[in-house]
C-alpha cells in the first residue's frame, strides 16, 4: 500500500524532474517512512524501491542514520527549518552533503556524495604540513620568487641570519644587503637565468645581522606546474664564509696550499652532495603544495561544468582561507621572534585611527563567514599619536580572532581621549571556558573548544607583548557559549620610550 500511497506524494511531472537531478533525493513522510527516493539516492544507499517503504527510515537505512543525521532530520520536521550539514558515513566511510527542507507530506532530502572533495581538502592540510615542516626546519636559508622575478618567499633562516623582516627583504628589498661590489654580477646571472629558465649557483656577499659580510653560496632552480607552466623560482643560500676564507688565504702560504687546498675541495663535496640532496628533496616538496593548489582549481573546473556553485566556491575559500593561514603562522613565528629578541622598538606617529582601524578591518573580508560583519563605532578624536604598525597588529589578532570563533557580527568599539585610547573588540562565540581563562595569554596555548578552527597559539600572547610595548594594558571577559570582550588602553599624545 506504502508504494501506491508514494505516488500521492509525487506527481508525474516532479518525479521526472526528479530523476533528471544530479542530486540525491529522499522523501520522509511525518511517520518516518520513506515516501520516495530518486534513482541516484537508490544507488547511494543500495536499495530498489520496494524496500524503502517497508518501514522507518532509522530501520531502513542504519548506514546513513547517525546521531547527527537524526538530530537535524528531527529538527527539520518538528520546527519546521532547513538544516544544511555535512555528515559522515562511517559503514560506508563516505562524506555527504545534506540539505533537509520542510515539506508538506514531512521533509524533503536533497545529498550529495563530497567523499572526492574531502580527500582534496586532506591531501591539501597535508601539503601545508609538508611545507611549513621543511621551511621551518630547513638548515639553509631559502628563498622564493614568482613569475615577474620579485622576492616573494623567505624562511626564517633567511631573516635571522639578515635581520630583517620579511616586509624589508620581500621584492628586490634583498638586494640592499648583498655586497655593493657584488650587485651588478648577482643580479647579471639572476636576470639571465629568468630569461632561460635555467637553474643557477653562484657566490657572493650578504650582510648579517652584525653588519658584517659574509660569502654565501646561491642556488635557484625554476619550478613548474601541470603541463610544464612556469611557476617561478625557488632558492637555497648556505654560508661558506669558512671556505672562502680558507681558499684567500691559501694564495698567501704556498707552501700549505696542497693540504689545505685539498681539505677545502673535500669540504665543498661533502657541503655540495649535501646541498644537492637537500635541493632535490626541498624541491619536491615545495612544489607538492603547488600541484596540490592545481589539482584543486581542475577540481573546481569541473564543479563548474556541474553546475554546482556551491561546491566551487566551498572549494576556493578553502584554498585561500589555506593561504592565508600559512602567511599568518609565518608571521606570528616572524612576531615572537622579534620581541622575544627585543628587536621591535615603538615608532609614534600622528594618525587617523578610525580611517586606519576600518583599514585593517577591510583586510579580514574574504574571512568573514556569510552573513557576518565587523561593526564599528567611534568616540573621541580621530587624530592619535601612537605607533600604527603596532596598532595593526593588535586590531588585526583580536579581529581575526573574533571572527573565526563567531558566527555573529563582531563589535568594534575606538574611544579616544586625550591621554588614553581604548580599544574594545567583542564577539558573540564560543567563548572562553572559565577553569583556562587565566592561561589565555600563555605562548601556543588553545582553549579546549577550539575544535577544528586552525590556530597556533601565538595571537594573543603577542598582543599583550605589543600593548606592553606601548605602555598599555588589556583585559578581558569571556563566557562559554555567550562570547568574549577585549579591552586595550594604551597611551595617546606622547612618546613611549
């Protein structure tokens, strides 16, 4: 009787209509039975048409009833809501995407298979690890350069052994501490190996951060993508200074030439099958990233011949959300350093706050989640004298904080007064669990309700190092599931020493 009653539900015209989507569909009538189900759901779930009906779906379908399923599903049917959710699979270790709409008769299911789409996203956490392991660890310095020949990657070897941040060195920033009698050459065979393509090795000068000069041995090789694309250069530079060294004073002691020489030449080897090795592997697995950014965008080419919007654009946000939380870790580590170093000195300056906060707030756009904003008020002046670069940093980590851990607006609220600014950024997330709040501004610590959301830890620990560094101080309040409320004050209208 089920199988005639299936037929009240679904008149003629939608049931074609129906068998012509690429989606699965299932109909679940009040009393949890299923009404009807398309010919794709059928396959997913592995069932013919006279076994969906014979009784509830929790019976009919155990594999793709879990917890979670059966909470939205309810939830749908009893308040009468859409849900849209992810759900795995474990009997069938599948991933759907699942869509669940109020309908007449009960609910309407719409899911589709994004098993494919999820091993994507692994194997692309899994080059970000790969990639941020060996620049972290690397025992050379290493840089990076794109298509129009411009520095636009160093590693932290790089900008220890130089002193210099990666804003001073990136572009042709570098080449102000390359040796002033080594420029025109450096930047002769750098030149020419981007015209041929070529990969290149050659020594020269570079300042430390003492100031003085030492020999170091360049090397680049050009890297290319599906279909031999050229992607640009990727470089490793070791200090041989010691060799150099050793090979101008050999010239003045003849009589040790032989020895020594011969030393230096074993030394070389030794350093070059070693630098070799390190290049090979280093350069595999820089471009195993790369490959994997490809391999996503053909991905995305053929969501977009599906029709299916959603999925590309889940599947861009993902990358570039990627992106940019590698470029935040390299500049919290970049952070750390220096103040842990006391390389970071206050440059004030007389700024307008409330154009230069929405500034900052303007860059965390392509992270807002849909829907959600930055709110921003202002009281006071909209002159302050203070040091805008460390202002940046502090607006930035409090915001971005706010807005991975919320999915509300997140409030932003200047007060300026004649000695002091406040700073107030509040959200409405997950909060802070009472019993680790007095842990909260510890180097790498993470509040146990993070769950998933990428973090290193870092974010807070160095706005309060920067609000120190100003003379200021923060405070906060947080509750579990409410939200979190940040205050700065820092100094306005004078010079911190």
């Amino acid at each position: 009787m089920r199988g005639q009653e299936t037929k009240q539900f679904i008149y003629p015209q939608a049931e074609q209509l129906l068998e012509g989507m690429n989606d699965a569909f299932v109909s679940i009538g009040y009393d949890w039975h299923c009404n009807y189900a398309n010919d794709i759901a059928l396959g997913l779930i592995r069932k013919i048409k006279d076994e969906i009906t014979a009784g509830p779906v929790w019976d009919i379908f155990p594999d793709f009833m879990g917890v979670n399923l059966k909470k939205q599903y309810s939830r749908t049917m009893k308040q009468r809501v859409v849900s849209c959710f992810e759900s795995h699979c474990a009997q069938r270790d599948i991933w759907l995407s699942v869509r669940a709409y109020p309908a007449e008769n009960g609910i309407s299911v719409f899911f589709t298979d994004i098993t494919e789409k999820k091993k994507a996203s692994d194997i692309i956490a899994d080059s970000e690890k790969w990639f941020r392991n060996i620049a972290d660890n690397a025992p050379v310095m290493i840089w990076g350069a794109g298509t129009n020949r411009l520095r636009n990657y160093f590693n932290y070897m790089w900008l220890e052994f130089t002193g210099c941040t990666f804003a001073q060195e990136e572009g042709n920033g570098w080449i102000k501490n390359v040796h002033k009698d080594d420029v025109q050459r450096v930047l002769k065979t750098y030149n020419e190996a981007f015209d041929k393509q070529d990969g290149f090795c050659q020594h020269w000068r570079l300042k430390r951060n003492d100031g003085d000069y030492r020999w170091v041995s360049v090397s680049g090789k050009p890297m290319y993508g599906p279909e031999s694309s050229f992607l640009g250069y990727i470089g490793f530079c070791v200090d041989i200074h010691e060799q150099v060294t050793v090979y101008q004073k050999l010239e003045n002691h003849v009589k040790e030439r032989t020895i020594e020489l011969a030393f230096s030449l074993e030394q070389e080897r030794k350093l070059n099958t070693m630098k070799s090795y390190f290049v090979s592997m280093a350069s595999h697995e820089f471009r195993t990233p790369l490959s994997t950014v490809l391999s996503s965008v053909n991905l995305i080419e053929q969501y977009v011949d599906r029709g299916q919007p959603e999925q590309t654009k889940r599947h861009t946000d993902r990358v570039k959300l990627s992106v940019k939380h590698l470029i935040q870790l390299l500049d919290d580590f970049l952070s750390v350093d220096k103040l842990e170093h006391s390389d970071l000195k206050s440059v004030t300056e007389l700024f307008d706050l409330d154009d230069f906060a929405k500034e900052v707030a303007g860059t965390l756009d392509g992270s807002l989640k849909n829907g959600q904003r930055i709110r921003q008020t202002y009281i006071g002046s909209k002159k302050v004298y203070s040091d805008r670069n460390i202002i940046s940093h502090i607006l930035l980590n409090l915001l971005s904080n706010a807005v991975k851990y919320s999915d509300k607006d997140v409030s932003l609220e200047l007060q300026v007064g004649d000695e002091y600014i406040n700073i107030v950024v509040a959200d409405k997330g997950i909060g802070i669990p009472e019993e680790e709040q007095e842990r909260l501004f510890g180097k790498y610590f993470r509040a146990s309700n993070t769950g998933n959301v990428k973090g290193t830890g870092l974010g807070l620990n160095i706005v309060q190092r920067y609000v120190e560094l100003l003379k200021g101080n923060i405070t906060f309040s947080s509750k579990k599931n409410i939200g979190t409320k940040f205050i700065v004050q820092i100094p306005n209208g004078q010079p911190v020493e």
